[in-house]
C-alpha cells in the first residue's frame, strides 16, 4: 500500500494552499476531500443549470498576493475584480453609499453629517494605523512567548519593535482597539446612527458577537486589512465565484504533481506508538502518510478524529471551550432579472457593490438578542452582493446570482436542531427584508440555496457553521489560537498538524494559516519550500 | 441634527458631478486653451489655462486671476470667538483685529501641526478661517465650552485671488472705491452686484495682490467685473502650476506637499511642530493656554525638536524637486520638498526638510543630489546647496502705500 509523504484532511483553501507549498518542495501529497468537489467553504457550485453559486464565502480580500504569486494562480485561472463600495438602505426611503472616490465618499457622508463627512478621514487614518500593525504579522507564525527558543525570542522582539513604531498614543489605541466594541469604537468618530451601522457590519460578520460586544472592534479590522492588487481595505470578486480560488488552487496543486481524492470522508487519524501515520476513511479504508495535515478545524479534528486519550487533559478541555459558534445562514439565489432598488438612483454604482438593510446600532444589536435567545433574528441583518453586476461568467445574459449573507442564525433552535420548515421560515424572513425595498423581488427568483448551519456544517465540516474556524476575539488570537502553547500549527500528537483558519491568523479566504502551516511543517522537516515569499513590505 | 429626508434626498444627486465645479468655473473652462484639469479638494481646478511660464509672467508683470473657492473655508462666530480661536491656534487672536488678517497654524495635543491657513476676523465676533484640509470634527470638538458656532462654508463662499502689479489699477478700475486704502493684511467689505464683496489685501505669490470672497451666486458677475476693468492692465487667468512657481519664490509652504498635516499621517514619524516646518515665529508663549503649547514648550526645553525647514539656492539651474539633501556630499540630510529656476531671482532655489542638527548646528557644506531624466536616460548631478533665507525674492510692490498704479 502506497504511503504519502502528507496526507491533508480537507480540501479547503487552506488545506490546497499547504499542500501546494508541501508539493512543491518536493514531497508526495494526497488531499483527501469528503465532498465530490474541493473547496470547502470556497466554492462555485453550478445548483441551477447556468448559474455558478459562491455558496459559502462570496467576496474576496483578504487571500494573500504573495501565495497567489506564489502557487501561479493567475495561470491557474484565478482573477480577482475590485468592486465600489456598497450602500445601506434606510427605512424612511434613503440609503447612505460609500465610494472609492475620497470626495464623493464624503459628499455622500455629508448628506447625512457634514461633521461626520469629515470625522471619516480621521476613522479611516486610525484603522488604516492599526492594519499597517497587522498586515506583517499575518504571514508570520505567531511567537510563543513562553518558549526561549531563539526563534520565538526573534519573533516577540520583531513585535516589540512593531508595536515600538507607533507612538505611545498609537500603543494604547492599540490595545483600546483589540479589546472594544465596535458601537464604542464608532461612537468615539460618528454621530450619525445610520453611518455607525453601515460601518459596524464588519465587525459582527461571522461573529457571534453584537456590536455592543467587547472585541468586535477587532473582527473589524480583519475585514479591513485586506487588499485587491495593493489596495488595502478593498474588497472584490473572484471571477468565477470564490470557487475558482480553490480551483486554481487544486490546479496548481495537480499541475505540480500532487493527488486529490474528492468523496473521501475520514474517520479517524491512525496513530501508533502517539504519532500520527494516517487516516482512516468511513469506509475502512486506511491512507497512510509520514504526516497528517487537518485543514478541519480544531474542535472537528480533535473532538472527533483524533482518539481523546492520546490528547493532554488540558489540551482537550481548551478545545472543547474554543469558540466556535455558529451566527450566520446564507442565501443564494438565482434572479430571473437585476433587482430594482426604488430607493437607488438610476446608474448608481451601489448595485455593484454590497447592500444591506440594517440602518440603526440598535436594529443590529437586537438581531443579536434574538441569536442569544437561541432564535434566528426576525429583523435580519443581510450582506447582499449581486456579482453578476461585475462577472458576467456567473449568470446567463441578464440573469444575475445574488448572495445573501445573514446573521444571526444560531446551529441550533432554543435547544433543539433545525428543521426544514425551520429553514425555509428563516429564508423567508430575508426574503421578506429584501422585498420591503426591491419591489417584486420574490418574482425574479428562479431558485434559492437557503444554508442554516446545519447544512453548513453537514457539507462544508465547519463545526455549528462558524465561517472562521473559531471567532476571532482577542483571546482566540496570535499566540492563543487556537489553544496556547499549540498555535505554531504543531499539535499534542507528533506528526499531525493543523492548516486551516482554526489556527493564526484566522478566518477569511486568506491562505495564510495554510502557508505558513507549510513552512513550520518543511521547517521539522528539515528541507526549504520552493519559493514562499515573505510578507510584502508595508512601507 | 441629521438632516430631515427631503434635503437628503436633494442631495442624492451628487453622484452625477463626482468633480464639482467651482463657481467660477464657466469663466475658466471659457478661457482655457490647454483644457488642463486636476483635482483640488473635490473640485475640478485648472492646472493650467493657456501656457503655465506665460502665466507665471502674468502674475509678476500684469494682473492673474487664481480660483481659490476650493479651500475649506469655516465661518467662527460667537462671543467667544476670539477666546475660542486664541485656545485653537498658535497665534495672538487677540492681537488680530476686525478688519485684519493674519496666517496661522493649529496642533493636536502633541503639538504636531493640523493645518496652516489664514485667519479673516470679518467682525468684533466673526471669523473665517481658510485652509487645505478639513477639520470640522475638531474644530467642533475644540469649541466645547465656548459660545462660538462653527459653520462649513465651503460650497457657499466662491474666492478668487488678484495677484500682481496691475493688480490694484484692476480693482480701482473696476470701481471698489476706497480699495487704495487697504494696506497689507487688512480686508474690507465693497459693494458688488445687490451684495457684498470681502476684499483683502492678502495672497500667496509675494506681489502685491487680493483676494476677494462673494456669496456663489454673486461669483459670476464679480469675474466679470474684473475682466472687463482688468482688460487694458493684462488680466489673465491661470492655474496652480503657474501660482505654485510664485509661491515658492515667495517662500510659502504647502501643507501636505512641504509638510503632512498630522491628522492625515500614517506614520508616527511624519508629524511636525510649529519649529519643525518654519512656523516657530507664529507661536505665542504668551499666550497662557492654546492646544500643543505644552508639547512645544517641552520640545524647545528639551531640545527634542527633529526637523527644520530650510530655503536652499542650489547652484546650476536644474530644479530639485523630490532630491536627497547630503550633508559633506556622504551624509543624508533631509528632502527638497519644493524647488523652480526662480525667474524673478535668477537662481535654482528650493524649500528642504532637514533632520537636526542639520540646517541649524550644521549650517555648511550641503549637497543636493538631482536625477533629470533626459530622452529616457538620467543625468546625475551632485551639486552645491547652500541655506538661505525665505522669501527667496522680495518685492517693495508688494507692500507699497499707496499700492502702484500700473
């Protein structure tokens, strides 16, 4: 029986990622995919005869140009299409917009607040602050502060000298903002309610948290320290739907000799004498490899693949404990036509851009409540991007896929599971929202997806559905994910290691947990990845 | 108070003029032979108008209309405006008077500069404060406890700067009866067209100039009343190349292009004080309190100050803009942030940011490395700089009283 050099639980993008940077070092790679297709949560799925769905994840940022150069996705396929803006409607028939361009962003901001127009400049500095912090430390393994191995000594003195570059004023900003929510945050800038929404909803995205919960400040700023060709902050559409990230992905991976063996659900992680030398498949089968890889995330891999007397107590108590809470559903919809937004203008760009209905703080708070009582929110709050607008390989002339991103929704019901009248009541609830503001909506839909996390979870693996593999609070992050003293993708059991967004820096189609899982595994072993580029500078 | 959803939706129509056009801009977009358009703050302003060195030569032989209604402009009123301003800003308001104008420059707590500008003290109460940048939020936030409104005026205030020789003859000409009288930095309201005109004897080229600010609608027949007086004294319009040439002659500085104001700084590091980009001389220790007065005092005590701002004359006649300043030819010195061939001086002159000691216990020996590129190749010089004073040029036009009739 052949044995792998790796074997990668999960198709992900992070799991293609690592597995392209292993193969290409030279070592035999199998990844092993539970569903027909890889991808994980970075798919087009084609669910209606010609519409392509980005079914999970549906804008892109955050995946890093050093890994995309890397890997030669652009010669695999991958395109990338920066996007304006987006709007938020408001209930009295209004709706606030931001653009690209600086003047017409603040003449838009001043419909509303000509002090708050002006307050943005001072709001967008700070943050822009704080991402130029991060943005290095992203495609860095987090040091480990209580190792005195001079590599974890080289990396605290590299933050310490990062963190050195701002002014005191800076360092307690900086602090302030890690730990804040991102209703305190907004206030300390805005006084525009309607405009503290809009700009909040990057901080509870994928985040069982309200906007009135410490460390959403922080979820901001990882929406907003990404970038499309070096614009930081911007957000676009991977042509094709976010799947073909992961198909130029698997591309790469092929095209330089590695396997892929999609409608392989694992079982279990085989080890002898503590060390991990395989899988075992559902059906029995046994894969065997030198290393295990699990682009799972910590709880699925821990909790359920890896047998729990091979794991230190500790250890298992803080992944049980690591949050990890589903908080979103998602629909996706194909329309028969473009949606009419009255409350728009005739050719603004809005259309192109993501929408949302959520106008007030406290709206956005209250669809929190209903998640804490273990309801999804009857007043959701909605993401909604059409990318057809912008990609014309999604849709057929005319049609256009709409996605629809939805919080809070919680993995299950006040205590019982989901069903599928559940499930279509939710839907309609955004359908509903929709409809308020886009007349004749419902008549347009040709088909819908409609994903709670129960369906996420079924398919997709991420345990309660949460979209980041472990909500990114302050206490889940760098040195602390996921768990202390594991969070330099190394695990309890020698041999197998963690690639997915469970680990630094997180969540988001960003590659980077899977890189530099590469780069620690070809570090033990001893050899050097073909080309891995550092971090660009952040001059 | 948010607006009511009518005048919101008024508004919505912005997104059809993403570049607004300044209320002068049916003249301008007239005169133009280049069509050669920038932004400026939002607005479409002329870079230039017919031929950038001939409208330099307009400036300092005849008369030159410069749009100026892109500057942000804040209206400060209230009784304790003048109160509200000495605390804002490193100047003596109270030194100000109505009638008067004077250039000024307000910091953050650190000291670091937020903007310069010119401060208009148009009543006992009345104030507007003329700048690059925006600043309402701190503006506002800086008023809590003073009976002072504060209004951005920006769109409604179109201003348009008269600069040059003739620059008098025009506005006698043009009927501003009692426009002889005003003396440099002193302003004074005329009648124009049902309304009124706010004249100041005030301008950013080192000439004898004006500048006039109207209500929009009134923008119109105000440049036409002064192109039709301006014809026989060589009226032209210009644009900012032209005008920036004068103003570095002048010696003026440009806030985020000679210095980054620091609300708009990424980098902790980019920021300076008052004594770091030549405004020492505005600052007023006599002043008990106003925002930055500690830090400063600190930094002058301490001797912590980094930077300072230098005139150069660099021999030959390449400019330099954007060149390394090297101290003894090996040493990084600092940055050229602003440099011509000065026409009126006949010298290659320059505007530098120096690191200390350089530029003030190291006075000598500086050299400014220039890369011209000729037909896609670069000529690299290392050439002598040497400090100097600003103005780089001066002209007894400029504040002759009686202004010269020409």
């Amino acid at each position: 029986m052949k044995k792998y050099d790796v074997v990668m639980i999960g198709g992900g993008h992070n799991g293609l990622v690592a597995a392209c940077y292993l193969q290409r070092a030279g070592l035999d790679v199998l990844v092993l995919e539970k569903n027909d297709w890889v991808g994980g949560a970075a798919t087009s799925r084609e669910l209606t005869p010609g519409f392509l769905y980005s079914n999970c994840s549906y804008v892109c940022s955050l995946f890093r140009p050093e890994i995309m150069r890397d890997l030669e996705l652009p010669k695999h396929g991958l395109q990338v299409i920066a996007y304006e803006g987006g709007a938020v409607f408001t209930r009295d028939g209004d709706y606030i917009a931001s653009y690209r361009d600086h003047d017409s962003h603040r003449r838009e901001f001043a419909r509303y607040s000509k002090r708050d127009a002006e307050a943005y400049d001072r709001y967008a500095r700070d943050v822009t602050r704080q991402c130029r912090f991060i943005q290095p430390l992203l495609m860095r393994t987090a040091p480990d502060p209580f190792s005195f191995k001079p590599r974890d000594i080289s990396e605290l003195l590299y933050l310490g000298k990062k963190f050195g570059e701002f002014s005191p004023h800076d360092m307690a900003q900086t602090l302030r903002f890690w730990t804040m929510s991102i209703s305190d945050f907004l206030d300390e800038y805005f006084e525009t309610d309607v405009i503290k929404a809009y700009l909040a909803l990057s901080g509870i995205i994928g985040t069982a948290l309200g906007p009135m919960s410490p460390g959403t400040a922080y979820v901001l700023l990882h929406h907003y320290m990404g970038e499309v060709d070096g614009s930081v902050g911007a957000w676009g559409y991977a042509r094709g739907g976010m799947g073909a990230v992961t198909q130029a992905l698997a591309s790469s991976f092929k095209a330089s000799g590695g396997t892929i063996r999609t409608g392989a659900d694992i079982a279990k992680v085989m080890t002898r004498s503590g060390r991990a030398t395989g899988v075992i498949l559902a059906d029995g089968e046994e894969v065997r490899g030198n290393l295990v890889v699990s682009n799972a995330d910590v709880k699925r891999t821990f909790l359920k693949l890896v047998e729990e007397d091979a794991l230190p107590e500790t250890f298992v108590h803080r992944v049980k404990h690591f949050k990890m809470r589903g908080s979103s559903g998602k629909l996706n919809i194909a329309l028969d036509s473009l949606p009419e937004f009255p409350a728009l203008p005739k050719g603004s760009s809005c259309i192109r851009g993501d929408l949302h209905f959520t106008d007030s703080m406290e709206r956005m708070e209250r669809a929190y409540d209903d998640w804490k009582a273990g309801r999804y929110s009857a007043d959701p709050f909605v993401d909604m991007v059409i990318p057809t607008t912008l990609d014309p390989t999604m849709a057929p002339p005319g049609k256009h896929f709409m996605s629809c991103f939805v919080q809070y929704c919680p993995p299950q019901l006040t205590g019982r599971d989901w069903t599928d009248a559940d499930r279509d009541a939710f839907a309609d609830t955004v359908v509903s929202q929709i409809a308020d503001y886009s007349p004749g909506f419902r008549d347009r839909i040709l088909h819908m997806e409609v994903r709670t996390p129960r369906e996420i979870e079924a398919e997709v693996g991420l345990t309660e559905g949460n979209i980041f593999q472990g909500e990114l609070t302050f206490d889940q992050l760098l040195f602390n994910r996921p768990v202390p003293g594991y969070a330099q993708y190394r695990t309890p059991v020698p041999g197998l290691y963690l690639c997915g967004s469970s680990t630094h820096p997180g969540g988001g189609v960003m590659g980077a947990p899977g890189r530099n899982a590469a780069a620690e595994i070809l570090r033990d072993l001893k050899m050097k990845p073909a080309e891995m580029s550092p971090a660009h500078d952040v001059i | 108070m948010m607006p009511d959803l009518a005048t919101r939706l008024a508004q919505q129509k912005h997104i059809t003029t993403p570049r607004l056009e300044t209320p002068f801009h049916p003249r301008i977009a007239a005169l133009s032979e280049t069509n050669d358009w920038y932004t400026w703050a939002g607005y479409k302003a002329p870079h230039s108008v017919f031929d950038e060195e001939l409208e330099y030569f307009a400036i300092r032989s005849m008369a030159a209309l410069f749009d100026i209604s892109p500057m942000v402009k804040y209206r400060i009123a209230g009784p304790d405006a003048e109160r509200y301003l000495n605390r804002l800003t490193v100047r003596n308001v109270a030194k100000l008077a109505a009638g008067r104008v004077h250039y000024t420059a307000w910091c953050d707590d650190h000291g670091h500069v937020l903007d310069d500008g010119t401060l208009f003290q148009l009543s006992a109460d009345t104030f507007r404060l003329c700048c690059q940048e925006r600043h309402l939020p701190w503006l506002l936030d800086s008023a809590i406890g003073f009976d002072v409104g504060i209004e951005e005026e920006t769109t409604e205030i179109a201003g348009v700067a008269l600069q040059g020789p003739t620059s008098f003859a025009v506005l006698s000409k043009a009927g501003f009866e009692g426009i002889e009288r005003l003396k440099p930095f002193q302003l004074a309201d005329f009648a124009h067209d049902g309304g009124t005109v706010t004249i100041s004897r005030t301008g950013f080229t080192g000439d004898l100039g004006y500048e006039l600010f109207v209500p929009a609608a009134q923008a119109l027949s105000l440049w036409d009343r002064l192109w039709t007086a301006g014809r026989l004294h060589g009226i032209r319009a210009i644009g900012y190349a032209a005008l920036n040439r004068a103003r570095i002659e002048a010696g003026f500085i440009v806030s985020n292009a000679d210095f980054m104001t620091a609300e708009t700084t990424l980098r902790a590091d980019r920021a300076r004080m008052p004594d770091e980009i030549g405004l020492d001389w505005l600052v007023d220790m006599e002043k008990v309190n106003f925002n930055g007065r500690k830090a400063i005092l600190e930094a002058r005590r301490n001797q912590t100050l980094k930077h300072v701002l230098v005139g150069l004359e660099i021999e030959g006649n390449i400019p330099a803009d954007g060149a390394i300043v090297y101290h003894r030819r090996k040493q990084e010195a600092g940055l050229v942030t602003a440099a011509i061939w000065s026409p009126l001086a006949k010298r290659n002159i320059a505007i530098a940011s120096l690191a200390r000691p350089y530029g003030t216990r190291l006075t000598e020996d500086f050299w400014v490395e220039i890369y011209a590129m000729r037909e896609l190749q670069y000529q690299k010089m290392m050439k002598r700089a040497r400090i100097v004073p600003r103005p780089f040029i001066k002209l007894d036009r400029r504040a002759a009283n009686p202004p010269g009739l020409f």
